[in-house]
C-alpha cells in the first residue's frame, strides 16, 4: 500500500472512494459536514435524520453515486464528539475505512484531512492506522487470500504545511510496519520460529536499520554463568540465543544506556509442569515481549534519536523431556543469586533475569524496561484492556504511562510493596521461582526485581495484551504488537 497526499478539492479528487470522517456533535449543521452535506444534495442531513448515521466512533456510511463528486464512492467514518477526537481516533478511523473498503474490492482512497489534530501527528495516525489495520494473521491460508488490498492511501489535504504532513506519515510508516513485523514474528509457529530462527530475523534487522548485533550462543552464556536462562532451555532439542541489538547516535549521552529487555520463550509448554493442552497453542506467542523489542529496534534504528539503546531479547523454548530441568532443581543465576525451580512453567522470569544481569553488568545499562508474556494472572487482574506495569522507579513508571496514553496503549500500575517478596522465599535456595497464585503478577515482577539492583527499572507484563481473540472494525485478531509504539515514543521522548 502507498500512501501519499493528494492537494485536490474533494469534489474533484479522482479515487475510488472519498472518506470524509464526521463528528457525533457537528453532523451536517456546521464546518465541513454542512459543505458536504450542502454539495452532496444534502445525504447527511438525511442519513443523520433518519438515524442511519450518527457519528459515533468507527461507524460508517456508504454512499454509492453522488453526481457532485468525481470520486466514485463516499464513506463518511464516525469519529465522536470533536472536542474528544484525537490522534487515537484518526487511526482508528482510518484503520476502519481501510479495512472496510477492502471488502468492497476499492484500490484507492482519499481520507480528507480535518482541522483538530496538529498535521504532523494526524499525518503519523492516518498512516500507522491504515498500516495496522490491513495486516492479517494469513501467512498460511491457501483458499481466502483473494481479498483485494488497497493500493493507494491518499491523505487529501490543502494545508501549507505539507512537509509536516509527509514527516508525520514517514513515522506512521515506519511505527506501522515495525508492529506489524513485531506482530508477524508473533502469529508465527513455534516450528517456525526457533530462538536461532528470532536470531536470524534479528540479523535482518540490523542490516535493514543500521543496527549492530551480538548473538550469543548455549556455549557463550555458560561461560557467563547464566545457568538460569540455560536451565529454561536444557529440555529442548532447539538451542537458546541471547540476542542484543545495538543503536548508538553519535551525539547521544556518553552516561546513559536504555535497555529493552524482551522474554522469547519461543514455545512455552510449561516444561516438567507441563500446561493443559487446552489452548497450549497460544503458547507460541510467548515470545511476544522479544518481538517488541525487534520491533522497537527496527524502528529506532530508522528514526534515529539521539540515544543509546540496546534491544536484548531472552530466547528459548520451554520443553519437558529427559534433559529438562525439574521441580525442585536449584540453579545459579548469572547475578550469583541461587534459585529454587518449583515450578518449571515459571520459566518467563528465569530467562529474564540473566538476560538483565547481562544489560547490567556487560552493557552498562542506566535504564532498564522488559516486556514479557510473563503470568496468566495479568488477564485476571486486568483482562485484554490494560497492559501491567510494575517497577522500582516511579518517574519512569510515569513517563511510560504517559507515553502510552498518547500513542494508545493503556498501562495500569500494580503494587510491588516488600511483603510480596515474602511468597518467593526458599527452604534452600535465595529464591524459589513461583510464589504460587496470589497476587501472581506482582510476585513474578518482584522475582525479576531481585535482579535489577539499583539500575532504574520498569516490567510490562503483557500476557493479555499482546494478542486479541477479537477482532475490531479496525483490527484483525491476533497479536497486536503491543509495546512497539510505547517503547518507540518513549525513547524519542528521551533525545
Ligand atoms: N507464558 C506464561 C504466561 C501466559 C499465560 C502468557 C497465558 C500468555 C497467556 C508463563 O510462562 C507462565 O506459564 N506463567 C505461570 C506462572 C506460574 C507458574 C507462577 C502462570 O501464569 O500460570
Ligand atoms: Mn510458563
Ligand atoms: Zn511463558
């Protein structure tokens, strides 16, 4: 799909469908939707009349043949009341129209740009939303792939400022398709995608971003000493990679080092505890933290900020087998800190821990978030809507609620008092790794925590977030890729 900015008139715009989003409270007796309503022979005014169309979000109306327009369609989108529509609503709006449109074979579109969004950021949701919204998890389907794909996105605008327009819709793209790359590395079958394969895709990466890359193999982090991370991974017949990806601006702070840590357990079968078949194979999916981070990466390598950021992703599969660690094994984390397997479906937090033992002590990391897929519980406490967030530094926690506020990705924090600490204390070990079902997302962030020293530190758990078993008028179902655009614009945010 291109998308571009097209300066014509709407009634003269050539295209297969003109968009044109309406406001809940304007209607068609005002601004924009009166002059539509007014060229168009007054088809608001009667769709709003006789209820059929009411501007609500995501509604849409679709008009076949209005003689004054040279487009061949007219789509009006609800966008809800004006004082409320903001950047969230633009891409949702344009996510809806493009998949909306697909089904009805249209290749080509113009989305009039309205007034209430500063251009730069409409430009960046108009693209990300039409982006976001076109990927489908089809890789494998060999019968209903026929669906028709819109060629051109055109953002109709007569604005002077065209070059913040086309800046915006640079971002949009760039935002767009690092999730929906973060989002294919998800969808894909654990067979398919093996920690060595997660390196290979990163090695891509690097290249297509100016990244640098180190991948560390099962001999390399056992000489140092990550016998947490290889504990996870002794029951598999695939190897286990730690992978870090390197951005470095020359102008950046010579202090300071952001690390994105991501949890790519690759296959999640619980291991020796192993999980019920049932829904087993959403655990392909448990890689989703690390898919974020590569996804974030791409992204900051090509929109270079002045910042120093290392990507390092936890990769190995989870198998039960002869070789697998069993409940009741003790193992020696990197840090030094013994730990108390109890439970081998717990895997999430070991893999982690070396892998920001390693950001700490081998890449000098002043700022550390992870991302993982790390407790079922998360989707009790909180259900799809809300990602958890938990941490030892509240002004980053802060910074990256607010920043997840603006690009659209809901975080609510959770407490990680001391008493919690408590429920993962070991008879033998310094820790045990489950601290069994109360509370369980916090006492599987305070696990982490143990390990993170006085390195500022936040953890997103994102177990009920990073895919959807619904699909929006705006977006498939599947993984949603969520933590690239939070991870991005929080890292622009620090220049
Ligand atoms: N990968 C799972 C968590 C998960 C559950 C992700 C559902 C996505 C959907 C994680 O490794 C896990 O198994 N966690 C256990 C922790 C427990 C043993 C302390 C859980 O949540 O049951
Ligand atoms: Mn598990
Ligand atoms: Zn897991």
């Amino acid at each position: 799909m291109e998308i571009k900015v097209l300066t014509d008139s709407f009634y003269q715009v050539n295209t297969d469908a003109l968009v044109v989003a309406i406001y809940e409270d304007e209607a068609y007796q005002e601004g924009l939707g009166k002059e539509l309503d007014e060229a168009t022979g007054g088809i608001i005014s009667s769709l709003f009349e006789r209820k059929e169309f009411r501007g609500k979000a995501n509604e849409t109306a679709y008009i076949h043949l209005v003689p004054s327009l040279k487009a061949r369609r007219l789509l009006l989108v609800g966008v809800g009341k004006q004082a409320k529509v903001t950047s969230l609503q633009l891409r949702q709006a344009a996510g809806t129209v493009a998949r909306f449109l697909r089904t009805k074979k249209v290749k080509t579109l113009a989305f009039l740009l309205r007034d209430g969004v500063a251009i730069e950021q409409a430009g960046q949701a108009l693209a990300e939303g039409a982006l976001l919204s076109t990927f489908d998890p089809d890789t494998y389907k060999t019968r209903e792939r026929d669906r028709s794909q819109i060629e051109e996105f055109s953002i109709l605008s007569t604005t002077q400022n065209q070059a913040d327009l086309e800046k915006g819709i640079a971002v949009g793209k760039i935002l767009g398709d690092s999730t929906n790359f973060a989002r294919n590395l998800v969808n894909e079958p654990s067979s398919n995608l093996t920690p060595k394969d997660m390196a290979s895709k990163a090695e891509e990466i690097a290249k297509e971003a100016n990244l640098t890359i180190e991948l560390l193999d099962e001999e390399k982090m056992k000489e140092l000493g990550m016998g947490s991370l290889l504990g996870v991974s002794r029951g598999s017949a695939e190897e286990a990679r730690l992978i870090v990806l390197r951005y470095e601006h020359p102008e950046a702070k010579a202090e300071e080092t952001i690390a994105l840590v991501g949890k790519g357990i690759t296959f999640d079968s619980g291991g020796i505890s192993i999980k019920p078949s049932e829904g087993m194979e959403k655990m392909k999916g448990d890689m989703a933290g690390a898919a974020a981070v590569m996804g974030a990466m791409r992204a900051i390598g090509q929109l270079k900020p002045k910042a120093r950021v290392v990507g390092v992703m936890a990769c190995a599969e989870n198998m039960p087998s002869g070789t697998a660690i069993k409940p009741g094994d003790v193992l020696t984390s990197m840090s030094g800190q013994t730990i108390e397997v109890v439970n081998t479906d717990a895997e999430g937090r070991l893999v982690l821990v070396d892998a920001i033992t390693y950001t700490r002590e081998k890449l000098a990391a002043t700022k550390i978030i992870d991302l993982a897929t790390l407790t079922g519980a998360v989707g009790v406490a909180l259900g799809p809507v809300y990602t958890a967030i938990l941490g030892t530094c509240q002004e980053l926690i802060d910074q990256v609620i607010a920043t997840g506020n603006e690009v659209g990705e809901r975080y609510w924090q959770l407490p990680l008092d001391e008493e919690y600490g408590e429920q993962l204390r070991s008879d033998i070990a310094d820790l045990k790794n489950s601290g069994g079902r109360p509370a369980g997302t916090i006492t599987g962030a305070y696990f982490i925590k143990e390990f993170t020293g006085d390195t500022p530190w936040v953890h997103l758990d994102i177990a009920s977030t990073a895919t959807s078993n619904e699909k929006k008028p705006y977006l498939s179902k599947g993984a949603t890729g969520v933590g690239v655009r939070t991870l991005v614009a929080w890292v622009m945010s620090q220049n």
